[in-house]
C-alpha cells in the first residue's frame, strides 16, 4: 500500500523542472524576445555595447590620410603654377625694391629656390604644426591666420546660419509633401527647383533692385555702414542683421529645392515599407508616423549632404559675396586669387578641407545615431 501512494509522488518529483539558477532563484525569469535569439542586436545586448574598434580605426586612418594628402596637394600646386606672390608684388612695386629685397621675400614666403623642395615641404610642415600659417602679401604682411580670423566669422554667421535654416525648412516641407503626395503642396516642388537653378548673383541682383533700391528696406551691400563702431552694441547688432537679411535670403531660396525634392523624392520610398503599414494598422496617429517613423528614416541620406554643405560654409559664397560686397572668406579668397597670394590661399584651402573633413565626422556620427542598425551591423 505504502509503495502504492510513493509512486506518484516519485513520479511528479521526477517530471518537476530543475531549480533555476541565477536571479531566476530570486524569481521569476526574464521573458526573452525570440525575434532577437541570434540576432546582432541580441549578442550585443548579452555582451553589452562592443565598440566597433576596427570601424573607428579605419575611419580614423581614412581621414589621417586625406588631410595629408590634401596638405601635400596645398603645398605643390601654387608652385607648379606660373609665376608667385613676390613676381606680382615686385610688378606692383614697378623696380623700388632691390634684388636683395626680392630674395628676402622669398625666404619669408618659403619661395627661395636656393632650398630643395623637399626641404620646402618639411619646412612647410613645421609651420602648421607650430599654427604659423606664413604671411599674407595682399593684407599688408599680415598673418595669414588673422587675415582668415577676420573674415571667417562674417562668412559662418552668413552661409551657415542661411544653410540650416534652409535645411530645416526645405526638408520639414519635403516631408509634408511626400506625406501628403498629390495634394495642392505638390505644386511648390517645381517652384523652389526653378529657383534652386536660379544663379546666385541674378536672385542677389534682383532683390536689391525691389528690396533696396525700390522700396528700401534693406541696405545693398556690406556687412555695417560706414562709422558704426563694431561691438556687441545695439546699433552695430542691428547693422549686422540688416546687411545680412538679403544675402541670407538669397542663399535659402536658392538652396531651398534641393532639400525639398530629395526629402519629397526619401519620403515616397520609405510611405511603401511595412512598418509604416504596420504603424498606421496599429492605429498611431498620422502625426506620430509622420515624424516619428517616416520622416527619422527619410532624412538620413539627407544628412550627409547637411554635413557636406555645412563643411563647405567655410569657403564662403564667392559670387553673393560679391554681389553684396561682403566681407566674407569667399572674397578674401577672390582678392587673395587675384593678388597671387598663394600664402593666403594655402591658408584658406587648408581651412576649407579641415571643415569638410569635420563635417564628414559628424556625419558619420549623426548617421550612426539616428540609424541603430548601423551601430548593430558594426558592433
């Protein structure tokens, strides 16, 4: 009888689960997500966050590489150009300096043909790692890196203050137009790429022939009337915002096409995966799936053009500068052209690769931030 009543008992004990180990001990087991078992996403979650050494050091390698190729580029071609900086500014001096003068020139300039090339390049490589970026002959023997200190503030308030406000327009109205394709929006797209293939300089001319000469409510040129002391002052910020006003325009109306058609053109690819039909399905409001799901994953190719374009800022709109006289990083590059500087133009090349090559950076940054499946695949 009593082996009877122990059978079931062994029996039971028997088909019990083993005791769990672990916190399952303290309770209950943590439920897994079987659409992760085996994934990426799941081996990086049980092993924590993996840094992708290997992606980072061939980026790295990547853009060591391209400065000093760049650097190297700088350095050889204003030498294989005919004639230098001291041939035009001895022209100019029309035979009141001495040969000894000239030579002295070209040892400041690095231009003495006495010196190897090969010295001229070491030497030219000391000097930017002591951030001696040599003389300027057209701004009176001025440094280089204060000639462009002068000029790159006014070209990065500018360019750069017009170029974002022209991407977070064009690219929030690209958005509202794929989202609502066919509808009366659709009619601006064609317009603002007719005015995207619009020259600067004849949108420039235009405005200040309505904006300033017929109705006067902006100045023509200039960055702030002549007299008015520069400071953080009222009446020179006032100036300032004032002078800007058209160049900047022009600058978003022209730019503007380009952000909303690749935006609008994103848009419609993305309306047709199956999250977004799974999103609305799931009954999310149409605001929600807009920006949240469709616009996120639409605006990442758009990134990389925002990075580019902001690292090109620092070259400056040569014509607008020139249509409005402003003074830019672009003009100072045109004057340096035309002057033969090639100190300053070295200068300024070597800012305007530095900040394409940042933008580049944050770029891939941006991409890997907004984009969590770059950050699965590399991990």
């Amino acid at each position: 009888m009593s082996a009877d009543t122990s059978a079931p008992t062994d029996r039971a004990a028997a088909d019990a689960p083993e005791p769990a180990t672990g916190d399952a001990v303290l309770g209950d087991a943590a439920p897994v997500d079987p659409t992760l078992v085996g994934t990426t996403a799941a081996r990086a979650e049980q092993g924590g966050i993996r840094v992708p050494w290997r992606f980072i050091g061939g980026r790295v390698a990547f853009y060591v590489f391209t400065a000093w190729a760049a650097i190297t580029i700088n350095f050889f071609i204003p030498r294989m150009m005919k004639g230098d900086a001291v041939d035009a500014y001895m022209a100019r001096s029309q035979g009141q300096l001495t040969p000894v003068a000239e030579k002295a020139l070209r040892a400041l300039f690095g231009l003495d043909t006495s010196v190897p090339l090969w010295q001229q390049y070491l030497n030219y490589w000391g000097m930017l790692l002591h951030g001696d970026l040599g003389v300027s002959i057209s701004t009176g023997m001025a440094p280089v890196g204060d000639a462009i200190a002068s000029a790159l503030p006014w070209t990065l308030g500018l360019v750069g203050f017009a170029t974002i406000i022209s991407f977070f327009i064009g690219t929030s109205l690209g958005a509202v137009i794929g989202w609502r394709r066919g509808g009366r929006l659709d009619v601006l797209v064609p317009v603002t790429t007719f005015l995207g293939t619009v020259p600067y300089f004849w949108l420039g001319l235009i405005f200040i022939a309505v904006f300033s000469s017929m109705l006067g409510w902006f100045p023509a040129g200039h960055a702030y009337e002549v007299g008015v002391d520069p400071g953080w002052n009222p009446e020179f910020i006032s100036q300032v915002v004032s002078h800007a006003a058209l160049p900047m325009i022009t600058i978003v109306i022209a730019s503007l096409g380009g952000w909303v058609l690749g935006m609008r053109n994103m848009m419609l690819t993305v309306l047709d995966e199956d999250y977004i039909t799974v999103a609305q399905a799931k009954g999310m409001p149409n605001r929600r799936v807009l920006w949240r799901y469709a616009a996120r994953n639409a605006v990442l190719p758009q990134i990389q053009s925002f990075a580019l374009s902001l690292g090109f800022i620092v070259g400056g709109t040569i014509v607008m500068e020139m249509v409005f006289s402003y003074p830019g990083i672009g003009l100072l590059l045109l004057s340096a052209t035309n002057a033969k500087d090639y100190a300053l133009m070295q200068g300024i090349f070597l800012v305007l690769v530095m900040a394409v090559l940042v933008a580049n950076i944050i770029a891939d940054i941006a991409y890997a931030i907004l984009d969590p499946r770059t950050r699965q695949s590399e991990a």
